[in-house]
C-alpha cells in the first residue's frame, strides 16, 4: 500500500512483512530538497514502526553535502535506530538494505552516512538487485552461506567514450558487492587524500618522511632514535617540523599519511 508520494521520494508499506519500500523517483535538486522527504519518511517510519526498510536507489544520484550527511545521521537515523522497532537479521545487520543505482558514487555518499564519523548506530546491508534485497529481508540467504563462491574479480578496461572518459566494467559475484563497494570507496577516500595533501607530504626531507614513518607505526621518539641512529633531540626536531609542514597537532592526524608509504 502506498502510504507517501512526494516530489521525489515513494514510500510504500507491505503490511504482511512489516516492511517500508522507499524508492527515489526522482532525484533532489538540492539539500533542502532531499531533507524534507526525509522528514516525510521518517514521521512514517514512526508512525508505521516497520521491522524492515528497503532503499531503491535506482534513480539517486544525489550527492549530500557533509553538513546534510550530519544531519541526517542525527535527525532521521538515529531516532529511528533508537525507537528500536527494526529488527536485526540472522548475520547479525539491522534490516535496513539499501539497493544500488547505477550512480555509484552518489551510492557510495549514502553509505558515508552510516560509516566513519557519523555513527547512527544502524549496520545495514547493500545489494545489486532488489530480489537479493528481498531474499535477505525474507532470510532466504545468510552471508554465511557465500564465503565458498567464486571470490574472483575481474576489472576490464572498455576504452573512451566520445566525452573523452575512460570507461572500465567490473565483474564480481553478487554475494561480494557489499565488501567490494566498501573497498571502492576505501580507494577513492585513499585517492582523494593522496591528491589533497600530496604537497605537504612533498615539503618533507628524506628524513622527516622517514621520522613520519617510524610514527605513524606508533613508535617512540627513543624507538625512532634507536632505529634511526640519532639522538632523541633529533628525532623530536624532526616531529616538530613535521607537525608544522603537514599542520597537524596529533598523531592521530598523522595516521592518513600512511596511504604514501603503500
């Protein structure tokens, strides 16, 4: 039954399986946009208290800024995490499956909501096809039940389109699209940190690079003396220099810097 149609956004609820279908029909134009349907789905999630909720992403390719990502993780998701009427599935997820669109960058935007710094406290899971979505919510599948398929992945190079934009195809087996899209986006996070502060990196000496390294392995300046061969008063100028090059105040800052040593 549909119980919401908005600008952009289709909520239906399947009463049988206490489950909300959330489909994207449209894609927001902006934050404020994408905010408000929000708002809509999650009065019904409350009023309704679904045990299950499925996300098609299929036509989302909206990219929310880091102040909506927030935002949504305190206003929408954690009320709902907290009210406590979704269920958790036999592997041990919260049934909340989110299903890919073709935009995997704005896919990957939406699983930042629930990674990293903004712990709402859901652990959903990501799917190919809505069927997989639907077999899982059904626990027709257990993820335990994978782990002896196929683990080969194949990545082919299809040339450049007439936009000038190289185009590759992945192939995986569906039951890994949850670790490889993870991977994916630990790349580009990787990537993205790399070309941002590739200057700074640069800045240092040999042997500041080599003082980071000793660091970012979480050892001691009198560790690092002793590896190194020098003096602990070095080895503090050269800490002190580094914070100042790379503008950091902690080693807990320093800790990205290990995707230059790969």
């Amino acid at each position: 039954m549909e119980v919401y149609n908005g600008p952009h956004l289709c909520i239906k609820h399947e009463e049988a399986n206490s489950r909300l279908i959330c489909t994207w029909k449209s894609c927001p134009l902006n934050d404020l946009a994408y905010r408000k349907e929000l708002i809509a789905h999650l009065h019904i999630a409350e009023n309704i208290k679904p045990s299950q909720i499925m996300w098609l992403l299929k036509n989302i390719t909206f990219k929310p800024s880091d102040v909506t990502k927030k935002w949504v993780d305190e206003n929408i998701s954690k009320p709902i995490f907290k009210a406590g009427f979704i269920a958790k599935n036999q592997d041990g997820f919260d049934q909340v499956a989110f299903v890919v669109g073709q935009d995997v960058l704005a896919y990957l935007e939406t699983m930042a909501i629930f990674k990293g710094n903004l712990p709402s406290g859901f652990n959903p899971k990501y799917f190919v096809t809505e069927t997989e979505a639907r077999n899982w919510l059904h626990e027709k599948v257990n993820a335990k039940d994978t782990k002896g398929q196929n683990q080969n992945l194949a990545i082919t190079f299809k040339g450049i389109d007439d936009n000038g934009e190289v185009v590759f195809e992945l192939r995986e087996q569906a039951s890994n699209f949850n670790g490889t899209i993870n991977l994916f986006k630990t790349i580009l996070e990787q990537n993205l940190f790399v070309r941002n502060n590739v200057e700074k990196y640069s800045s240092l000496t040999p042997r500041e690079k080599e003082t980071l390294k000793f660091i970012i392995k979480g050892y001691t300046n009198k560790q690092i003396s002793e590896e190194m061969h020098v003096s602990y008063h070095t080895v503090r100028t050269h800490r002190n220099r580094i914070w100042k090059k790379l503008n950091v105040t902690q080693i807990a800052e320093c800790l990205s810097y290990q995707y230059f040593y790969v």
